[in-house]
C-alpha cells in the first residue's frame, strides 16, 4: 500500500529521504532490505539495488512511484539527479535511524539544507489505518492461540529455552511469520527482572513464570504478557499478582481517545504504591506498536501525548521484588472512536499448573 502522500501532512521540507527499512515498507508497502524513498513535490522513487530491481517494477507497476535500480555510483547519480532540483532547498531525514556514516555520505554528495525529521516521520505512524489494524489483531489472535496451547506443553523441569522453543514453534505454526521481538520467559527468581535473559534454569514447583511474547504477522507485531504459576503460589504471590492485575484493569477501564497518556500511567501507578510496592513497578505501563514492536505513543509518567482513535497501545503493569519474583500481565489495545477493543483474550485469572 502507497502511504507516500503522507509525508506532505509535515509540511517541513521540500523533499524527503527515507533510508529505513521500516519507515520504506511502511511508505511504500514493498519490503526490501536496502534502499532509499525521495518524495518531492508529489513525485515519489523508489531506489534500490538489484536485486530487488524486477519484483520492485511489478509491485509498483501502475502506481504513481518510479523505481530505479543500480549499483551504488548509478544510485548516487540518481539521488543528486533528484535532489539537485532548484526548487529543493532542504531535504528532511530520518536523524533517528540514519548512522552518521550514512549521514556523511548523503549530505557529501548534495549541497542543499538537510533537516532531521525522524521523530516527525515516526508519529505519522501511530495512528493506524484499517489494514494495518486488521494485521495487528491478526498477529494477536496468533499469539494467544501459541499461549493456550503452551499451557498444555509447560512442565516442572522444564528450561526456560526449552518453554522459549516450544512457545515460538507455536507462534510459527499458528501463522506468525516470525516473531516480534526476543521472546521473554522469567521463571523463579530470575522473573524479578523486567527484562530478563532467557537461562538454562528449570521450573520448579512455586515458580512464577513470566512470559512477553509476541508475533509478526504481514510485518505488524503482536505484544503480551501473562505470568503463571507453577504449582502453589506464596500468599505474597497472590497478593502480587492481584495488586497487577488490578492496577492493569483501572488502567484499561479509563483507556480512551481525548485521554493523556500520564494520566493512564498514574492510574495504575498509584494503585500500585497504595499497595505498598512504589519501588517495585520498574517501567513504563505501556506503548504504542505496529511495524515496530516498541512506537509512540508512550505511556508513562513523563508522557504528555494524548491518545488518539485508531493507535494501538499495550497496558503493562508490573511488580518486581528483587532477587524472588516477578508479575506483569500486557494486553493489546485497540483505541477506538468510542470506547476501546481489547485484542488479547488469554484469560488474565491467575493460572495454576
Ligand atoms: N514486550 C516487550 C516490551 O514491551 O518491552
Ligand atoms: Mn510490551
């Protein structure tokens, strides 16, 4: 899909060089693991090598960008071709996904006002359109599907590798065309940390395992959380888990567009410090996602952004006792016109097996 046009919504610069593979799929729908998109003045290319010279003519056959393909000097070539127009005076780029190597290269080979406009380019992102919704909650069905099915796998004795295996075996065969990022699975004390190192350590009875997955399906991630038990939990467990899974539904229950994001943020913050565990909620409560498993808007208490219909954000609560347990339950949220649509279905009552 052509979402080209959009970058006239910035208003910034006279023309516009994407270099990102992110940012080249989300513009132009073609995926392709090096190239570039300049768009100037409602004129768009595709430039590329090629190996993706053929299948890139076919994709935009029709459509109102014109594809060059070639060795880098031929590209160079291009890019000074194009952007040496008279009526270009300053080139936006993406300053928060270019390397200063890449920078160098682009601003040697053309005298004109280069200007950063990454994390202008990035927000044309976070409100979704009806494919890229439909893409999301498909990459979600995937992934609660893998989870019912790995309650049925997860044994003591297993390794925290093994659950890691099983679980994106599952995400695979269940449609995910990979996964969205570094599967997490936390179990005992390792599950304490937020973001913890997959280990060799086997579950045993009276772990909690924590586990953050998620899938890419047609390029759009998925994202959630569910923490279970291995055999009984601690009272203290319990309590843990119900003080989270509390400040998670607070949170959702007050999700809406018009609503600001630290506003969401300390509603579940502050259930969490009520309950005597302010130093043990370590992060964020949630984020925006789409072709990046981590996009605006962000929530948490520095963020003033103001969420708006059709973005998708997750809720993540979570509580952290240093060196015995961890908790955190993430949902995928659609924010609708009126109300929101929670994508996740996995049950969120605390599970025992
Ligand atoms: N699910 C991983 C993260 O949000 O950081
Ligand atoms: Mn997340």
């Amino acid at each position: 899909m052509l979402r080209i046009d959009k970058l006239k919504q910035l208003e910034i610069c006279d023309a516009y060089f994407i270099s990102s593979s992110t940012n080249r799929y989300y513009f132009c729908g073609f995926k392709s693991s090096f190239g570039y998109v300049i768009y100037t003045e409602g004129n768009a290319y595709f430039l590329t090598d090629k190996r993706y010279g053929e299948e890139a003519r076919a994709f935009f056959n029709g459509q109102s960008i014109k594809v060059i393909d070639g060795n880098k000097n031929q590209l160079n070539d291009a890019i000074q071709e194009i952007l040496s127009s008279a009526s270009i005076n300053t080139v936006g780029y993406e300053d928060n996904r270019t390397s200063c190597s890449d920078f160098n290269d682009l601003s040697g080979l053309i005298n004109k006002k280069f200007i950063a406009v990454g994390k202008q380019i990035d927000k044309l992102r976070i409100i979704k359109d009806e494919y890229e919704l439909a893409q999301i909650e498909a990459a979600q069905k995937v992934t609660d599907k893998a989870f019912a099915k790995i309650l049925t796998i997860i044994k003591g004795g297993m390794t925290e590798k093994d659950i890691c295996a099983e679980l994106e075996y599952q995400l695979k065969i269940n449609g995910a065309d990979g996964i969205a990022f570094d599967t997490i699975i936390a179990s005992g004390s390792n599950s304490s940390l937020p973001h913890a190192s997959l280990s060799k350590r086997k579950i045993e009875n009276g772990d909690f395992i924590v586990m953050d997955f998620g899938a890419k399906y047609n390029g759009y991630c998925s994202d959630m959380t569910r923490t279970i038990s291995l055999g009984k939990p601690s009272a203290e467990m319990v309590k843990v888990y119900e003080t989270v899974l509390k400040a998670q539904t607070l949170a959702i229950n007050a999700l809406k567009a018009g609503i600001n994001c630290k506003e969401i943020y300390n509603i579940s913050n502050n259930y969490i410090s009520a309950n005597g565990y302010e130093k043990q909620f370590l992060h964020g409560l949630g984020h925006g996602l789409g072709l990046e498993i981590h996009e605006g808007p962000w929530i948490n208490n520095l963020s003033d952004e103001i969420l708006e219909k059709n973005t998708v954000v997750t809720i993540e609560p979570g509580i952290y006792i240093e060196k015995s347990f961890g908790v955190r339950i993430e949902d995928l949220i659609i924010i609708k016109e009126n109300g929101i649509k929670n994508l996740t279905n996995a049950d969120k009552k605390l599970i025992l097996i």
